[in-house]
C-alpha cells in the first residue's frame, strides 16, 4: 500500500543537480544530523566527521544535535553540494484537527431539520440456552437455530424485520450467550439502542443474565425485559422476574420502569406484544437519523468467504451507504462492490439503523467494533489508513519501550540493592560497577574448570549493562573470573593481563586496532566482537559450558529374568555358575554391562565375561530369547526369579546451570 502525502507534509527526499552538477538538497535551519544525513542519503557517522572537520573541535556530535542554517551549508559544501533553504515542515499530529491530520473523524451532530425517525436497533440478549435465537427466529421466520453449532450462536447476527399491523421496521442483533463470548455481548451493548434481556421463566437469573445486565447498563442502554419458556410446565415467571430486583433490574408490576413481557418463542405466543412494546420504547426515546451527508456506521461482524472475499456485516448509522461508496475502518478500507441484506439479496442502498452485508474490503479484515466512516475516494482512503498504521506502529513502539523502561527500572532497582550488599560485605568497586566476579590477582593453584574474560565496550552503559548480567553468575560448577572490564579498545596493558591469565577479551560495539590485533596473535590471545548483548551471553555461556568435563551416564539397553543357575564345568573341571536368563525387553549386548539384583537389592554390578544361545557364543540376544551369562566372580550365586538389566556407559556432555533473565 502506497502512503499518499498531501503538499504540505514532508515527502520522500528528491535530490536534485543543477547546471553546475552539485546536488541540491533541500534542508531547513534546525535540521538534525541524523534528519541531514538521510537528506543527503550519506552516513550519519560522515557527517559527524565533517563537523569535527569543520568546528576545529575534538567532541563527537550527536544524531539528535541541531543544526544551524550556516553549519548545513558549510557540511553541504565539505560534500560538493549546494543548499536550498526550506521551511521547517509542520509536524502532523495524531487526533488534533488541523490541515496536516491525515486522519477521518466522524463528523459532528446533523442538523435536526435534516433528521427524520428511524427504526430502532435492539440487541437480544441473556444467558446462554434460555431461547434467544428461536425468539429472533420466531420474529422473522426463519430457521438459523438449526444452521448454529451446537444450537449456540457463534456470532452477532443482525436482520430488520417489519411489523406486520405497522409502518414500522425493528433492527436486531443476536449475542452469543455462552461465556467464552462475553466480548461479543460487550459489543452488542454498545451498537445497541434497546436491549431485550431474555430470561428463561424456568431457570431464572443466571451467569450471562447478570453479565448482560451490566453491560447494557454500562452502555446506558435501557433493557426491555423477555420472560421465554413460559409454556413449559415447570416456567414460573414471576420467580425471574424477582430475581432481576437483586440486580436492580425492577419490572413494572413491582413498581419499576422496565417493561416485561411473557412470550413463548416455541409456541410464537404473545410476540405481537412484545413487538409492540419495543415500539413503545423506541417513541418514548425519540429515535432520530440523518439520511444525508457522508456514511456512518459500526462493522458487527467480519469474515472472509470463497467467491465472494472479504465482507463484513455494517449497522449504518449516519448517511447512505450505496454501491461504490468509498469506507474506511480502523486499518482497512473498501469501495463498495456490493450490498446484500439478511436473506443474500442485493439492496441499492443502506440508511440510517439498516443492517447490511458490504462486500470489496482491501488490506486487513475489518475488526467487529469498528468504526466505518466514509471518504472522497480510494486515494484518500489509503491515505487515512497509511496514517493509521504509522501511528499504530509508533504507539506500539511507545508501549514496547514503556515495557522496556519498566524492566530495567525494577532491574536496575535489584542491581542497586545488591551494590549495596556488596559494598557492606567489603567487595570491590571499581568506576562504577561492583561486580561479585572478582579481579584475579595472582595465580592459585586450582583444578576447578574455570572461565576468565577481560570486557572492554563502547560506552560506559554498555558495559555496564553487560557486567550486570555477569554478576547475575553462581554456578559453582565452573568459575568465571573477570580480569578487568572497562571504556575504550583493549590496550597493550589488556593484552598483556589476558595472556597472563588465559582471558578471552571480549570487545562489545567498538573496533580493534591493527597493532593491538597483531599483538594479540603474538600472545595467542583470543579477541571476539559482539554489537548485540544476547549474543556476547550466549557465547559466554558456550565457553563455560565448554570447561565442564563430561559426566559417565547410563544408556538402558535391556531388561531379563533369571530363570535357572547352571554349574558348568571349564577346562580345569571346575564348576562355574552360569545364570540362565530369559531376555524381556530389549536387546542384550555381549559388550555392555550387567546388573543382578534380588529383592531390589544388586549383588553384581559389572562385565560380562561371555553370552552363549543354545551353546553358541553370541553377540546379542533380542526379546524372547533364552540366554546363559557367565560373569567374572565365580563367588556369585544366581537364583530364579532375579533380575538382570543390560545397560552401557557414555559420555553425557553438561550444560551450564546459568539462564540469566532475558537470555
């Protein structure tokens, strides 16, 4: 999607050559460095140069500094082009109402000559099974109970129906009643100017009743009230109707203002009453809509269908929606490619409280609760919602950085705390950090694994950050020794601690001169670069992972049962034991091990000294198969009924037991 700017917003740079083949850039006084060098399509690090060039000063300038009008032409001249002074351009702020705003905003109340009356919208609400959707059914005779899974409604449906002894038409909209959709319902509410609470006169006030009850109440919505089930035998209306007095909810039989009526949705029983006390409602509310001007409304729901694309059901509220309307909602926007009501039928045009299916959306799916308003054309709908997305992205860059910001406010509150711990206990301090991985001073004459590192960074910060993750290290199953950390590129004096101690120097954000380099070849001393953290961690957790020896581990091979002791006589006609064994689970090796035990108890652990099936010296034994094993001690007593578990032994290579937070 192209992002289309009007004249007065800053717009893509163009640089331009005039007859004497300097570029011209165009810059204004008050220009960054960072804005300049983007202009210039150069590197924000050469025109920091040029300045030092130019200012005869040895600081670096910063990205963020200003710049006068002079300065730029003089940075501009140091690189053979020429300056066109321009206005600084004038910032477009989000949500104020100036000629910059690239955004639509509804528009303010219609002139009340302009309006006429309009059907009301009610939204059919209650807890879920207590007969909403076979009440709505019953109003436009249709069958959607049966279209539903699991007879729940899984959407907001919305149709208008039209009275039958009136001139009158009423718009609704179905909720789901299940939990798992309370924010449909929440959405119901707000769309809504009526909402009927339906309460089934056999089970009274439940979970989802109070929910909707709150919501509309939230909404400032008035609630007509719908006792259903009253045909059943077990239906005691008046039970539900004093259950919503708990709930403030008060009918007018019990000196309220709430309207209720008994109603049959099965039967279709007294819904001609119910009818006509919405009816009731809406004149005592004087419903009024504007047919003229630019199109208003709501997206109830949104889906995307095969054949037809991208559609989303809209409840217009203001205006007239017809066939190649131009509408915009949240981040997406359509030009109208067709309108079809609640029966698929194609309608030339959708007024004020007309619940309609709009199909020709582009982009992202519109969100149900959105709010459609309609535009000149489709360039000025891009327009709006290339400047929504741009400012979605730097509130959501706002939010990530206030997460951000709050992380290491409560990290740097812990470091804090643990400086402070530190220094009681007498630690080291050196600058500003206070690290628990301590200055190595001289040899020690010790065993133990160890990693010894020497940090040098950019910026005091960077460090800083980073020892602070060091110090979070406590494993003792490999030390890890700092020699020194500090500012700057490593020195002749590093080089010379590192190969002392066998440091790695690690080098974060900054460049390595060449005689350092050489140098440290000559000392065989190990320098490595990282410009992001994680990884610089991560590489450090490598290398102590690396120090620690590998451990013997146990592989189960297979497990047997001893079924007899033979006494088998060797070549010096002695009698040896041999255990018969019958092999359960899986494969026996000659090469591996085994253990006997009985009663949970092992009396021999160790080598094999030969396997034989059937008098044939084999290798290995599957399940299954019958087996004699003879071991070394010939001391050793087999009985039926031991255990005997093939097993071999491997190395098992460690892992670091250090997972600071965010690595």
């Amino acid at each position: 999607m192209q992002y289309k700017y009007n004249k007065r917003s800053q717009g893509p740079i163009v640089l331009k050559k005039n007859k004497g083949n300097k570029l011209i850039v165009e810059a204004y006084d008050g220009i960054t460095v960072s804005e300049l060098a983007s202009k210039m399509e150069v590197d924000k690090d050469s025109i920091i140069e040029a300045l030092l060039d130019i200012e005869k000063q040895n600081q670096l300038s910063s990205e963020n500094r200003e710049l006068e009008i002079s300065l730029i032409a003089q940075v501009l001249a140091y690189f053979k082009m020429k300056l066109r002074k321009v206005d600084m351009p004038r910032s477009v702020k989000y949500g104020e109402d100036n000629s910059d705003d690239l955004d639509v905003y509804p528009q303010p109340p219609p002139d009340p000559k302009d309006c006429k009356r309009r059907s009301p919208v009610v939204t059919i609400m209650g807890h879920v099974d207590h007969g909403k959707t076979t009440l709505l059914d019953a109003l436009r005779h249709s069958q959607i109970v049966e279209s539903e899974f699991g007879g729940i409604t899984q959407h907001i449906g919305a149709f208008s129906v039209k009275l039958p002894n009136a001139d009158a038409r009423i718009t609704f909209l179905d909720t789901p009643g299940h939990a798992a959709f309370a924010s449909m319902r929440q959405r119901g509410a707000n769309a809504t100017d009526i909402v009927v609470l339906v309460v089934a006169a056999d089970d009274g006030v439940k979970e989802q009743t109070i929910e909707s009850i709150r919501y509309a109440k939230n909404a400032q919505v008035p609630i007509l009230v719908a006792v259903n089930k009253c045909d059943k035998p077990t239906a005691n209306p008046e039970i539900a109707k004093r259950g919503l007095l708990e709930h403030d909810v008060v009918v007018e039989e019990y000196g309220g203002e709430v309207m209720a009526v008994n109603v049959s949705a099965l039967k279709k029983t007294n819904l001609t009453a119910l009818q006509e006390a919405i009816v009731t409602q809406a004149e005592l509310m004087n419903l009024k809509g504007t047919w003229q001007g630019a199109s208003e409304g709501l997206i109830i729901e949104s889906k995307a269908t095969l054949g037809k694309g991208k559609q989303s059901t809209l409840l217009v509220q203001r205006g007239t929606v017809r066939r190649g309307s131009v509408l915009v909602a949240g981040a997406s926007y359509c030009k109208v490619r067709s309108l079809n009501d609640e029966h698929g039928r194609n309608v030339p045009e959708a007024g004020p409280s007309t619940p309609v299916e709009v199909t020709g959306w582009r982009g992202e799916l519109p969100s149900a609760g959105e709010y459609v308003i309609q535009v000149e054309n489709e360039n000025r709908a891009q327009q709006v919602v290339a400047y929504r997305e741009s400012k979605l992205k730097e509130l959501k860059a706002e939010e990530e950085l206030g997460a951000i910001s709050e992380q290491r406010a409560a990290q740097r509150q812990e470091y804090q705390q643990l400086v402070r711990m530190k220094l009681a206990a007498g630690v080291r301090r050196k600058g500003r950090f206070t690290t628990e991985v301590r200055r190595v001073s001289e040899h020690t004459v010790n065993t133990d694994p160890k990693v010894t590192v020497l940090l040098k960074g950019d910026v005091d910060g960077s460090v800083e950050a980073i020892m602070e993750v060091i110090d979070t290290y406590k494993s003792d199953r490999c030390r890890l020794e700092v020699v020194d950390f500090g500012v700057g590129p490593p020195t002749e004096v590093d080089i010379a601690n590192a190969a002392e101690f066998g440091a790695i120097i690690y080098c974060f954000n900054l460049p390595v001169p060449g005689a350092i380099k050489k140098l440290a070849d000559e000392k065989k001393v190990t320098i490595i670069h990282f410009n992001i953290i994680y990884r610089l961690i991560e590489h450090l957790k490598g290398a102590l992972t690396a120090q620690l020896p590998a451990v013997k581990a146990e592989r189960r091979l297979g497990d047997g049962t001893v079924l007899k002791e033979f006494l088998i006589s060797d070549r010096e006609r002695k009698k040896q034991p041999v255990a018969g064994c019958a092999v359960e689970a899986g494969v026996f090796n000659r090469k591996a091990r085994v253990r006997f035990s009985r009663g949970g108890t092992v009396y021999y652990d160790g080598e094999m000294e030969s396997m034989k099936h059937e008098k044939e010296v084999v290798l290995t034994a599957d399940a299954g198969v019958e087996i004699g094993i003879a071991i070394e001690d010939k001391s050793v007593r087999f009985e039926d009924g031991d255990t005997v578990e093939c097993y071999e032994l491997f190395d098992e290579v460690q892992a670091i037991d250090w997972s600071p937070r965010g690595f």
